[in-house]
C-alpha cells in the first residue's frame, strides 16, 4: 500500500473516487477527440501512434501515422523494414531512436511472440523502447487492462488535483503519481479513462494558457478550489540546449549532381544522408575564434581544407553566400554555415556512405530536417 500521507497527499474516498470517474468520463464521451488510432483497437496500431505522439504535436502526427501504416501493415512488415525505407517513414518526425526501436521491438514479437502482439503489461514492457507511460497505454486502450499510462499531462492534473509538492519533471517522482492513478483508474472503462485524461492534459489542463474554469474535474481540484493552480505543477525549468556551429559542404559535380553523405558516425542522425557536415566549434577553438557563446566559422580556407583532406576532392570553391541554418535539437542548437564548391567532372566514389545525387532524386533518400533546411535555403525555396 503506497504512503500518500508521506509525500503531503490526502487520497480521496471511495465514493469521491467514483464521482470523480464518473465526472471525467462523462466528459470524455462529449468531448473527445475524432483521431485515427481511436477507431482501432489494434495493439500495433495504437502503438504506433503512442510511439509517434512522443515528443510529437497530434496534428503533426496523423499524416505520418496513416502512411506508416500503409507502408508497414503489419508486425512482420515492420520487423524486415530497410533502414532506408524505416528512416523515410520517419523523416521530419525527429527522436529517430523511436523508430529503430520500433524495429527492435517488431523483431523480438516475430521472434519471442509469435508474430503476435503481447497481451499483457510485463510482456509489453519488456519490448524495446517501450516504458511504463506506452505499456500503460496500449494494455489499457488495446486489452482494457487497468493500467495506469503516466506522462507530463496526466502528471500535471494529477499535481493540480492533489497539490503535489514534488517535480514533475524528476524520475524519481513518478512512483508518487503512479500510485496515485492506480487508485483513480476506472477498472470498467481504463483505456477511455487514460485518454480522457490525456485530452484534459493537453488542451484545457496544458502547459500553456490552461484554462481551470473550462476543466470538468475543477469541483475535484485542491488546486483551483485553493486558487493554486499557478504554483502547479512544480517542475524545475530545462537546461538550455548547447550551442553547435556546423560548416556544411554544398559541392555540385558537372552533371548537376550533389555530393551526400550517409551518416554513420553516431546515434543522431544515423542513417540519414545530407551535404557533408562537420563540427566547426572544434576548429574554432583551435583558431581562438569565438564571439560571446557561439564560436562563429571565419577562416574559410580552413574549412575547405578540412574537407578536401577528409573526401579527396578538390572543387573550385565559390565565394557565393547563403543564409545561414539555423536547427534545434533537444541538446544541441545547431548553427550551419555552408559552403559551396564545384567539381569539372564526376569523380568516382570509393565509398558507400557517398553519393552524386541529382535533386530530383533527392526524394529517394532519407533526410533529416536539418538537411530539408539546407536545400530550402540552398535553393532560396
């Protein structure tokens, strides 16, 4: 039995806990919203949409949703998907470890599972990628089990109904709010319950310009009966992400064709192709080239020295200039500067990872948004 009294929390009675069922539910049913994983209650498909809602605007979503369950119908499709054809259905989406460990995930139910989807929270859990919140999720929505599905929105009602005192955003707190829906779930009705919350936590509960008096759980709130509810929820601001000067290289061969280059060289955005990139701070802060936080690429010989050395090729480099590229990861602020040089003739690649791709079969290889940014400003589209 968990301790509420330890964390500051007055649990509500049985007949309080009913009422409180019965108020959100009856809402839900008014309210909730027409989305495309809610007319199924096939498991793979309403874990592809958990997986794609991560991270991921719901409006954003529904396009990638539909298409990706045309290309991958099944399990099994998914599981023998190319990286090519997997890193194209996820293009633009971001959190690319979302989708490899979809795959992973795929391939332990073909092989652990029988092709079949686990029926169970433990099984569930026990796949690739998949936390507590998604196995919540999908055993209470796909199996109505009475599993409770924890994310930032249900964590924010939940500290505004109980006035937690402790920060959403620390791991270690989630237990508290765990324990929390597991006496709230409603056990007839827990996937509907779950998404009910999560429609509360989004719009009238959100992050920003919530607005309490619209709530239909506002009689239940210690929050807005206490006038509290900006003290709520308690999380403590993110770090900013670190500023990244990249120098990209836009070389173009005679044909029209652009080099690209796979990336292999670690877990962001691996698999994906775009121009040749490399981090600029590195040499920056050889040359002692740095301006306030970001160090800014001004040696330009330098940087195209860099990369003949590094692909064997010499172009004949232009002085032409182009605004620059601006990204955001969640760790990294990238700031690109790129570069533009011409070859007389295509010259053979002795590497995999390269190519000479003409723009209109751009759309044959996977890019990141990074890269879309770079040919939209490249091409002064």
């Amino acid at each position: 039995m968990f301790d509420f009294e330890k964390y500051g929390i007055t649990m509500w009675d049985e007949e309080k806990i009913a009422s409180f069922r019965r108020t959100l539910l009856a809402w839900y049913d008014q309210e909730k919203r027409d989305l495309p994983w809610r007319r199924t209650s096939d498991p793979y498909a309403i874990w592809v949409s958990e997986i794609m809602l991560q991270q991921t605007q719901v409006i954003t979503v529904i396009p990638y949703y539909e298409r990706f369950l045309n290309w991958f119908p099944t399990v099994a499709d998914l599981a023998e998907a190319s990286e090519e054809k997997l890193l194209k259905a996820w293009e633009g989406l971001g959190y690319y470890s979302r989708v490899r460990n979809m795959q992973t995930a795929a391939q332990q139910i073909m092989t652990k599972f029988g092709g079949q989807f686990p029926n169970n929270h433990a099984d569930i859990l026990s796949l690739q990628g998949i936390g507590p919140y998604t196995a919540g999720a999908i055993a209470s929505i796909a199996f109505g089990l009475p599993e409770p599905a924890v994310d930032g929105n249900v964590m924010r009602v939940m500290a505004r109904l109980f006035e937690v005192d402790h920060d959403i955003g620390n791991p270690a707190n989630r237990k508290i709010f765990q324990a929390i829906m597991e006496v709230l779930i409603d056990p007839d009705r827990p996937g509907d319950f779950n998404q009910a919350l999560m429609d509360l936590g989004t719009d009238i509960e959100g992050p920003k310009n919530p607005r309490p008096e619209e709530s239909p759980v506002r009689a239940f709130s210690a929050a807005y009966l206490n006038g509290t509810m900006d003290k709520y929820p308690i999380k403590e601001p993110k770090k900013k992400p670190r500023p990244l000067a990249i120098q990209a290289y836009i070389i173009q061969n005679k044909k029209g064709e652009f080099l690209l280059e796979k990336n292999t060289k670690g877990k962001l955005l691996e698999g994906f192709w775009s121009f040749p990139i490399c981090e600029a701070n590195l040499v920056s802060q050889q040359l002692n080239l740095f301006e306030e936080d970001l160090p800014v690429v001004r040696d330009q010989l330098t940087q195209q020295q860099i990369f003949e050395e590094s692909y064997q090729l010499k172009p004949n480099w232009s002085d032409q200039t182009f605004p620059e590229v601006k990204h955001t990861f969640s760790h990294q602020k990238w700031q690109i500067v790129m570069t533009e040089g011409h070859i007389e003739r295509a010259s053979d690649l002795n590497n995999a990872n390269l190519a000479w791709v003409s723009p209109e079969d751009f759309s044959n290889y996977p890019f990141a948004t990074p890269q879309k940014k770079m040919v939209e400003a490249y091409f002064g589209k």
